[in-house]
C-alpha cells in the first residue's frame, strides 16, 4: 500500500523486475533499490565511485558524492561527478519501504548483469552483484 493523497488517484505500478526495471525490495528492514543493466543504456559500475561486490564492504560508509533523491514514485540518481545514473519511475514503494527510507536515509543500491528479475539469482549465484549505500533524501511522498 502506497501513502496517496485521497484527492489524487492512484497510477498504476509499471515496475515490476519483470520488464527490465528497477524495483524496490527491503532487506533487514532497510530500503533498497535493485537496478538492472539496461541492454540500451550503460549504468557505470566504477569501484573508484564507491561500488563493492561485497555487501559487507558497502555497508561500512556510505562513499561521498552520490545522492539520491525521492520524489513521490519517481527517484534521481546522482553519481560524484554530477552525472545522473538513474532517474525513472513509478516505482511501486510501499508504506514500509517509505518508512523505512524515512527512518535511515539510506538507500542500498544492488546491480550486476541482469536485464530482469528472471536472470538476477543467476548473477547473485555467480557472485557478480554490486553494491552501494548512498544517502537518500525525500522531497515529497505525493
């Protein structure tokens, strides 16, 4: 369930993992965004930015320069040199997923080489999953 004015209807979710979008998940009670590889836009993966393919390693300190910024269902993405590496949305965030991005200001981000939902367990078998804490901030949940 999403928190939506009464006065504004609801659009549909058009994200879902399935169509090669980003969808939102929660891991240990934290926010997180999963991001695929889009097969018509390269989204950089660079370790000198912060990315690590390990959990551990990228849950320590958040790197510095990335931002995220969330306003209603659509997110921006921010790389340390200005450049946008996400921006898109509907996204289909829940009540919980929204609190808990209120609560901790930080988003996880996780990508690797995936195009859908269908071929990520195979990535995070393989061990080719990234990931990166940046700081997230709210606009507006309208």
């Amino acid at each position: 369930m999403t928190d939506i004015p009464a006065d504004q209807p609801a659009s549909p979710a058009r994200t879902s993992g399935w169509d090669g979008m980003p969808w939102p998940e929660m891991i240990n009670g934290r926010p997180v965004l999963v991001v695929p590889q889009a097969p018509d836009y390269v989204r950089w993966v660079d370790p000198a930015d912060g990315w690590s393919a390990g959990q551990q390693e990228a849950l320590i300190d958040p790197p510095p320069g990335w931002s995220a910024e969330l306003e209603g269902q659509h997110m921006t993405i921010t790389r340390p040199s200005g450049a946008v590496w996400f921006k898109g949305g509907p996204l289909p965030l829940t009540r919980e997923w929204r609190r808990a991005a209120a609560l901790h200001r930080a988003l996880l981000l996780i990508t690797g080489p995936f195009a859908t939902i269908a071929e990520f367990r195979p990535a995070a078998s393989a061990g080719a999953l990234c990931v990166l804490v940046i700081p997230l901030r709210r606009l507006a949940w309208n």
